[in-house]
C-alpha cells in the first residue's frame, strides 16, 4: 500500500465519521425535518443526515474489507485475525458500549433519561442482553452496531473471501440485490455493512487498482453529489414512512457512495486540510465510539432551555460535540495514553503521523491500518 492510498483511508474515516455525527443528531416528532416547519434549512437536514452522510456505514465497512486481505487470501491467518479484532474491534465495543449502559441506568434510577433513551431499569433480560450486546437489536449505543455487524463479517470472512475469489460478481450481485431489496435483515442489523465489506475484499483479493477512476474524480464527485441531492428531494417529499422504493433508492445511493467517497478522497488529498485530516489516527474512532452520548446529553440539556429554535441546536451542536472529542481525546493520550490505547483499539495515531498529501508516487510507506 502506498502513502497516498493510506493517506486516502486515514482521510475519508475522519471525514466520514464526523459526517455520521450529523446523522444521529436527535429530534422529537416536533422538529422532525419531514414537518417542513424551516423550509430549506428542514431540506439541508434530510440532505445531511438522511442522503449524503448515509454513505459512511457501506464506506467504512468497505475500507475493512481491503484492509484486511490487502496481502492476499494465501497469507491470511484466520486465528490471528480473530485474536487481533478481539483487542481492535470487540473490546472497545464492550467497553464504550457497557460504560454507557451503566450510565443509563444509573441515571434512570435517579429518574434522569427516561424518555431520552430506551427504559434500562425495567428492561427484561433479553432486552438487556441486546442493550449490551446487540445480540437482536441495537445497542444502547446506537452507532456501535456497525462493530457488532463488522465482527460477525470478521467472522465469516473466510467464507466471504472464498466466494470473492471464485465467484466474484455472482456474490456481489447477490450480496447487492440483499441490501437493496425489502429482504429480511437475517443475522445482520445493517445489510450494507456486509455488501460494503465484501466489496472491500473484492478490490483486495482482485488486485483492482484504488486509483483507476482518479482521473475521473471530479466528474464522479458531481455525479455523487448531484444523486444525493436528488435522492434528499425524494425523501423530504415522501417522509418520514417511506415508500418501498424509496428505501431500495437510498440504500442504493447510499451503496454507490463507496465509489463517490473515495473519488472526493482523491480530490481532498491533495489539499492542505486533507493532508492535516489524514493524520489524525485514532482520533476518527473515538469520534465514533463517543459521539452519541455526548449528542443524547446535550438533547437533554437543550430541553431544559427555553430556546425553542431546533436549528440553533442542529446547526451547532455537532460542530461542538467534535471540538469536545477532538479535545478531550488529546488530553486523554497525554494522562491516559494506555486507556486511550484500549478505548481506540490500538490506534494510536503515531504510524499516521508521517502521511504526505498525494503525489503521485508510489512508495514503500505501509502504516498499520486497522478497522
């Protein structure tokens, strides 16, 4: 793997993640955006949260896929793949996850949250097990699901990438058609992740190359853009309950948006920002891991305001809820370094640190990617 391919996956995580926040931002039935009660800015909204940053659960999933054969199905080791995403993936699930459950409930004895959150206290121990494992529905913290559905793609990865590698498109096909069509979920929370995964493997074990549509990228941005805009319309007319076809047309956009993300990295790469964004290591996942909490808590302070304008809160909260994270993950690498080890996964960053905007070149630089 190249300098600029790296730089490109570390790039599009904190962009793609930051995008997410805007997609949990919460509401009440009384500012849903569907209500049109702020005219362009209720549109910009589902625009945001409902089109263009759905993308970055297919994109992300897919950037795991080709990571994880980028050398190839021949030196795969499963068992120490599954030893690695033990530590990687798994145990800051575990521990984001039950910490915040554990504050739920602490909270809802205390007759704080209820309304907010799902009602921990009187839980019946089946919708305990899911609240803390996600075992049929989605964890207390919600964003987290992505980790449980990429575990279960981990674990069957080497089925995945058999079928890849010898029936590359039939699975793709097949794979399209489960997370486009109104099928069954199956063991899966979020049928994307599995289409987004196995795309990645195909790029990896296929050998395509990453940069074949790079001199296409801003033609292949606008046309992105010009889909999720398009796709934003359909749903602010048709929302909140919406029509079959409307899902399947989401879930396909959001699915191309694999192709229209990483040709904006291509683009975004060779920019100052870019290449700052593209060395900020373990930073994109505890951004991920910890947003949702800090969104669910902000929303509970905001309602004990008198400030009824829901776009000051929309607007403003997720640029704050990031400057948080971004700070208080740099103050827990300098008192905690070994916590935030744990709570990121091992991504400390520091193998980022030496990423170069794209120039062209190929190069020996390969820092250790993980999902």
């Amino acid at each position: 793997m190249d300098a600029n391919i790296s730089s490109r996956i570390n790039l599009m995580r904190i962009v793609l993640i930051s995008g997410i926040v805007f997609v949990h931002v919460p509401h009440d039935p009384q500012t849903s955006p569907f209500l049109g009660t702020y005219g362009f800015l209720d549109w910009l909204r589902v625009f945001l949260g409902d089109s263009l940053f759905r993308v970055g659960v297919p994109c992300l999933s897919a950037i795991s896929g080709y990571l994880m054969f980028r050398r190839g199905l021949d030196t795969f080791d499963y068992k120490k793949t599954l030893r690695t995403k033990a530590r990687t993936v798994l145990l800051p699930f575990l521990l984001w996850n039950l910490a915040f459950l554990a504050l739920v409930y602490v909270a809802q004895l205390k007759n704080i949250g209820f309304g907010y959150l799902p009602d921990v206290v009187n839980a019946t121990p089946r919708e305990w097990l899911s609240l803390a494992f996600a075992l049929e529905a989605l964890p207390i913290n919600v964003p987290l699901y992505f980790l449980r559905d990429l575990l279960l793609c981990i674990l069957l990865s080497p089925l995945l990438a058999w079928l890849i590698k010898r029936y590359p498109l039939q699975t793709l096909g097949i794979l399209l058609a489960f997370a486009v069509l109104p099928l069954p979920n199956g063991i899966f929370l979020k049928k994307s992740i599995l289409f987004g995964f196995c795309t990645g493997i195909y790029l990896s074990l296929h050998r395509i190359d990453t940069k074949l549509l790079d001199p296409y990228a801003r033609s292949i941005t606008a046309v992105f853009l010009a889909a999720a805009v398009a796709l934003s319309i359909v749903l602010y007319q048709t929302g909140p309950e919406f029509p079959v076809w409307v899902d399947m047309l989401r879930s396909l956009t959001a699915l191309s948006g694999i192709v229209g993300s990483w040709a904006v990295s291509a683009l975004l790469v060779r920019t100052r920002l870019g290449e700052r964004l593209a060395r900020t290591g373990g930073l994109s996942f505890w951004i991920f891991c910890a947003h949702y909490p800090l969104l669910i808590v902000s929303w509970m302070v905001w309602n004990r305001t008198e400030i009824a304008d829901y776009r000051l809160f929309y607007f403003t909260i997720p640029f704050i809820t990031i400057a948080i994270l971004v700070a208080a993950h740099g103050l827990a690498k300098r008192l905690a370094p070994g916590l935030t080890a744990v709570l990121t996964g091992s991504r400390t960053g520091s193998s980022q640190a030496n990423a170069r905007p794209d120039t062209g070149r190929r190069s020996d630089y390969s820092p250790q990617q993980r999902t």
